[in-house]
C-alpha cells in the first residue's frame, strides 16, 4: 500500500479495518508525519522554513502566502489539501487521513481541531475506522479550540465561534457557536 492507494481508498469512505495491512500503512504514515512535525515545532523557524517543512509534510509544494505559527500536528500528513493565504495558529490538530481541504483565505485559530476518522460503535470491532472528508470553503474562519467533526463542509465565509463543535455542514456566509454548533448569525 502507498499514500495514493490509502488516499483513493479514504476518499470513497471504505472502512479501515484495524487488523489488516491498512493498520500496518497507517502507523508507517503516522510515524512518517511525526518526523516532520517534530521538525516543525522544534525551534525558531522563518515562513520559509515552515513552509518547506509543510511542503514535506502534506506532499506537494505549499503556496508562498501560506503562514503557520507552530507548533502543529497531523497524524498523517499526506492527505492536507491548503488553498492560497491560508494562516493556521498554534497548536492546532489535523487529523487527516480521511481528507482536509482548506480554502483560499482561510484563518484557523488557536488549537482549533479538524477529525477526518470515526471508530465503529461496537465495541467488538471499535478499532476498526470510517473516513469521512472536512471541507473549509473560502474564507472562513475557524475560532480558537473550535472542533470539527469527520464529514462536515463549511460554506464559504462562515465562522465557526471559539470553542464550537461543528458535527453538521455549515451554510455559506453565518456564524455557528455551540455545542453543537449551531447557526446564530447570518453574514
């Protein structure tokens, strides 16, 4: 298995079964990711630098007007998709094996947290995951320690509030707070 195969297979939301080769690839990934991001929060670095080190991470070269304030974590890495001038603050968690696209303008806050996977509600088959995709359109903004659930769009424009948590797709140009997060304003 490599990250292409893994890629198309989360991107169809095929069941990741824990005790399968999948697993095996899926710890190799994480691994892979931690060296990097290890290298990210290590020390001072310019825009320049983390933006290599990015690069490294998601796979392909970044846009210049991309910024990040470390540090920062992925559990895999390779499937983090980041539009032009998007700035992501300290301490946020990505985990996205199941696919995050992030849109051109896009702000996310402090230790905001994006979740691609959901285990199985049994627990005899618990370890066993399901990805589903989160998808920021343009120019939204992520609140401080806002979470976002596996499967949600987000609309573009909208904010989702510090603190909410986002389990359902966001219409275009609102504001959502809570939890779960509802909307109370549109824009």
């Amino acid at each position: 298995m490599d990250y292409k195969e893994y890629n198309e297979m989360t991107a169809a939301g095929a069941p990741l079964d824990s005790n399968s080769e999948i697993q095996q690839f899926m710890n190799f990934a994480a691994d892979e990711a931690q060296k990097v991001t290890a290298k990210i929060n290590t020390g001072y670095h310019t825009q320049d630098e983390l933006r290599a080190l990015v690069s490294e991470l998601v796979g392909y070269e970044v846009d210049k007007s991309f910024r990040l304030f470390p540090p920062i974590y992925s559990d895999y890495g390779k499937n983090i998709k980041l539009g032009k001038n998007v700035f992501i603050n300290s301490g946020c968690c990505f985990q996205d094996q199941g696919g995050i696209e992030i849109g051109d303008g896009c702000l996310i806050g402090h230790q905001a947290v994006i979740a691609t996977l959901n285990h199985d509600l049994s627990p005899a088959t618990r370890a066993n995951m399901t990805p589903s995709k989160v998808t920021l359109g343009k120019n939204v903004w992520v609140g401080s320690h806002a979470t976002i659930l596996p499967g949600v769009t987000v609309g573009d424009g909208s904010i989702i509030a510090a603190g909410a948590v986002v389990n359902k797709d966001v219409p275009p140009a609102c504001v959502v707070a809570g939890v779960p997060a509802k909307v109370v304003k549109r824009l």
